[in-house]
C-alpha cells in the first residue's frame, strides 16, 4: 500500500526526445518512480500476458489478468501495481499520428480503458505489437522500417477503434469530435458554450443540438464535466493549494471554485481531494 500523501507528482515524458514510438517489456526498467501516480505527455497501449495486479488510471481502479489490453491517453493519471503481471508497454507521442493518417489522435480517447478481447483478436494486436519492438530494436533501423513500424501501430489503434460503434466513439459527427478535442485543450480559459463556438465557427444552437443528439448532454455539461475531471487530477498532484488551482482555472474568485465543486460534487475542495487521495493509497 502507497502513502502518497507527502509525495510530489511531476508530469512523465517519454525518456527519448527524437523517438515518437517506443515499445519495452512490461517489467523494463522506467526512467521516472512509477511507483507513485504519474501523468504522462503520451499515449501508452498494455498488454497483459500473464499474471495480475492492479492499475489506476484517472480515478478508476482496474484488475489485471492475461489477455486484457489497455490504453492511457495524455493527461490522465496512471499508477500501476504490477504484482505478477507481464507483456508489453507501447508508448507514443501525439506527433506520431502525422505519419499514419487519416487517424486523429482523439480517437484514442474510448470509453473505457481496458479492452477485453477475444483471444484471436488478442493475440493478432499482439503479434502488431511484437512486429514493432523487433523493428524498432534493431540497431540499424532504415527509415522504410520506421514507417513499417508505424503502420503495424495504425493497424492496431484501428483495430481497437473497431471495437466501438460509431455512435461510442462519436466518429459520424465532425462538429462533436472537433469540440471533444478542443475541450482539453481550452479548458484552462475557456468556460463558455459561445468561446468553444468562436473556435468551432457554428452557434450555440448548432453546438448543443449536436451535443444533445449525440451524447445526450448540452454542451456545457460537457465543459463541466471536463473541468472537474481536470480539478480531480490537479487535486490529486498536490503540487498547487487550492487557492492556485482556482486562479490557474481562471475562477472569479476561490468562493466560487469551491461552489462549483460543492454543487457537482457535494464535496468541499478539501473533501474532494481527501476522497481523491483515498484512491491512490
């Protein structure tokens, strides 16, 4: 059991600056104490071959078993108790899905993080996966073999994508997609149905009404919602008080960050972060 209560958490980025792909057991030694809760700059894609243990992935805790595949997408906060368990690690950096269109990278946020997969399907990804480590191991590597291994990696993130129907992953609404990426992007300054229509170009009509239709939630439900998530990982880091998280979020003033908590959460700033901090012990 992990006390980290007198413990900073600093944001991970992958060790290799040059390198967009990269592919390590699941037991390779990692350049940062990922012991204690993390928050990464890049995706990461695990695969579970044998064994078991637990995994922390924003603020829902996971059982590992064999065959199980799952994905951490930047931003999120990730702590792993490996236990046992054993398979391979990918990691890539956002730029990478300049080079394997017409993949966009928010396609990678799916509903739920862990995929439990038939074993053919299973054992295909993971044979993707084995391909790319072999390629990207050698000493050598030639730029057709970069590529190759790129293309392994669309090969399986479209695999994964197939796994959700459209309606899941919100692919047949371009105006919903665009928000949903913009909303992480933007959350810090805007708060506004209206500033994310500045950006989108449409009304606030248009917006909500595709909100409404698709993931039945206006528009600043939605704002909400990902303005909290981003509260909860802010809490969770204790790297700033409360006072400097409402002015990092651009609140009026620290009465209302703490209404606006207490009224989605029925939770005090200080509460929601003891709950918070709960998870990760």
């Amino acid at each position: 059991i992990m006390d980290i209560k007198n413990k900073q958490i600093l944001p991970v980025s992958l060790p290799h600056p040059s390198k967009l792909l990269m592919i390590e057991s699941l037991d390779y030694t990692n350049p940062y104490d990922f012991n204690i809760p993390h928050r990464h700059d890049y995706f990461e894609i695990i695969f579970i071959t044998e064994g078991s243990g637990t995994q922390q992935i924003d603020f829902t805790t996971y059982e590992m078993t064999a065959g199980q595949l799952f994905t951490i997408y930047p931003g999120q906060i990730h702590l792993m108790q490996r236990d046992s368990a054993k398979g391979l690690l990918i990691q890539f950096r956002k730029n990478i899905f300049e080079f394997i269109t017409p993949l966009k990278h928010y396609r990678l946020y799916f509903p739920n993080s862990v995929f439990n997969l038939s074993t053919e399907t299973y054992n295909h990804l993971y044979d993707l996966a084995e391909r790319m480590r072999v390629l990207l191991h050698e000493k050598d590597l030639s730029t057709l073999s970069t590529y190759k291994a790129y293309s392994y990696l669309q090969i399986l993130l479209i695999s994964l994508s197939e796994n959700y129907s459209a309606e899941e992953l919100v692919q047949g609404s371009p105006l919903i997609i665009n928000f949903l990426s913009l909303l992480p992007q933007h959350i810090y300054t805007c708060k506004k149905v209206s500033e994310y229509c500045s950006l989108l170009n449409c009304t606030p009509e248009k917006l909500n009404a595709a909100c409404k239709l698709t993931l039945g939630k206006s528009a600043l439900e939605l704002i909400h919602e990902e303005l909290l998530l981003e509260i909860r990982r802010l809490l969770l880091l204790r790297e700033n008080s409360l006072k400097e998280i409402a002015f990092m979020l651009n609140f009026d003033s620290a009465a209302n960050f703490s209404g606006f908590i207490k009224l989605r959460t029925g939770f005090t700033p200080t509460e929601l972060q003891a709950s918070i901090l709960k998870i990760y012990k």
